[in-house]
C-alpha cells in the first residue's frame, strides 16, 4: 500500500519462486491494480492507525510469571489457561520464537493440575495472518537445504504439542485467520469464531504444501471436494462456510462474540476435569499414531 502510495501501479518484475518474501510483497502490491496513489494513501494511513489502535487496546497484562512469554499473552483463572497470540502490530504472524512459545505453554496447560482446559485467541483485529515472512527472509541459496530442516522440526514439535495436548482445547477465532492457524483448527476440540472472521490456507499459490495435519483432518471434516478447495486452490472461507464445513463449531455476532464465549468457557471449566480428559483422549488415543504420521 505504501508504494502504491509513492510510485503508483506495479511496475517491477515478479520475484523468483524461493523469495518468499519478495514474492509476498510484490503479489500484494500488484494485487492493487489501478487503486489511485490518493486512494492508496488514505488507505495506508487508516491501516497504520487501525495498527496503533490494537496495539493499545490489548487485554490486561498476563497473570504468568513475568517476562516468561515475550509473544504470547497467558493468563490462568478458575481452571482456564488462555493463550493469547499476541504480535498486534505483526497481525499475530508466528515468527520462530512465537512456534516456540506456543508449543511451551500449551505442554505448561498441560502439565499443570489447576488447569481444566485451554483456549487460544489472538489480540488485536485478527487471529493470525500465519508464518512471518521474515522466518524466510535473507536466506542464500546455501543455506536452504538447513533453513527447510529447521523449519521442519520446529513445525513437527509444534504439532506434536496439539496432538498430544490432553486437555479440553477451544479456538476463539476472534478474525481472520491464516495457514498454519487454520490448518491447526483440525486438531483442537471446539472452534468458535466471530462473524467477522475468514479462513484462509493459500499454500499452493506460495509454492508451499499443506501442514498441521490438515491433509487428514480437513478430508474427515469436510469431505474430500470441500477440502480441496481450501487446501489446493487456496479458497478463502467465511466463518459462516466454514462452520457449514465442521472446520467451526459455531459463529456468534462480532459485537458479543467475547461475552457469549467467555460464558461458555467457565461453565465448561467447571465439569470434572478428569472426566474431560479421559473422554476426550478415548478418541484422540484412537488415531494419534495415525496423527504423527500425517
């Protein structure tokens, strides 16, 4: 938006298949089109601060021991453990620490006695806009065959983390949401997400494959075509087509989507925590083989 802004229409070439994040930034200017540098300006200045705006209005400061989590928000009242994704002015995007991060405390929900059941939500207007790009940036041709094995070890652990997670695990898709969050969904136990929220898998269009065992879950979920369209040909979802897909379990109106999950969260919290567990692991036990394979 800014070069739009300053330069006009895209007039540079497209960037090779392996600059991630050339190729990112170059498809989201040229997808611009013919929007004036007026048009874009104005654009560009709500953005910044809409951004400014969400950095300040997040929620109160996380009740975890201080300094632990530098991206997440984590917070633990009466049986709940609420992660937080929280890199507002990044749209939540998961850089390598944030993988790191994520994975820790949902093993911390899990370890944890008090804790009856877990649920992840993102600060700001959104979920997750997915991988940071800069996970990608200035890496040399060298370097690629090390920087895929890293990644793809950090991606296993943090699978590993919901597929083993004993717990109840609840979504609260408070916006739009972007690969790897999306993909991930397949594996918690409730997904509830604001009317405002959107789903989107662009994998293939990035030169990239599904991940979070999405290839198995999303089949199951939704059935093989209604798969493919998101998981192949990078559909985007409304919530609403979504919870018609069994990817969401329910959508409620942005404007009380906080109150009426909050609600639910503490009446589930109080159930026999044991009893939660054992059911829910008679069916993950079921498949979790087949899960680590995937």
């Amino acid at each position: 938006m800014f070069k739009q802004s300053t330069i006009g229409k895209c007039n540079a070439p497209k960037p090779g298949m392996m600059d991630f994040v050339g190729k990112a930034k170059w498809e989201a200017w040229n997808g611009l089109g013919d929007m004036s540098q007026d048009d874009a300006k104005k654009t560009y200045i709500e953005f910044i601060n809409s951004l400014a705006g969400s950095e300040s209005s997040s929620e109160p400061a996380s009740t975890a021991e201080p300094g632990k989590y530098q991206t997440l928000q984590v917070t633990k009242e009466d049986g709940v453990y609420k992660i937080m994704l929280n890199r507002p002015s990044k749209k939540n995007a998961i850089n390598y620490e944030m993988y790191e991060e994520w994975g820790q405390a949902l093993n911390e929900a899990a370890q944890d006695k008090d804790v009856v059941l877990a649920v992840v939500t993102g600060a700001g207007d959104l979920y997750c806009s997915g991988n940071d790009l800069g996970n990608f940036a200035n890496v040399q041709p060298s370097d690629i065959t090390a920087m895929a094995k890293k990644g793809g070890d950090i991606l296993e652990k943090f699978v590993n983390a919901f597929i083993d997670f004993p717990k109840p695990l609840i979504g609260l898709i408070n916006g739009p949401a972007v690969g790897v969050s999306v993909t991930v969904l397949g594996l918690f136990d409730v997904v509830y997400a604001t009317d405002k929220a959107t789903f989107h898998t662009p994998f293939s269009a990035l030169g990239q494959s599904p991940e979070g065992c999405s290839s198995y879950t999303f089949p199951k979920m939704m059935g093989t075509a209604k798969a493919t369209e998101l998981l192949l040909f990078n559909k985007k979802i409304t919530a609403v087509e979504a919870c018609e897909r069994n990817l969401v379990t329910e959508v409620f109106p942005d404007g009380t989507f906080k109150s009426e999950t909050e609600a639910r969260v503490k009446e589930y919290a109080k159930l026999p925590k044991i009893s939660l567990q054992k059911s829910k692991n008679l069916s993950r036990d079921a498949e979790r083989q087949k899960l680590y394979e995937i």
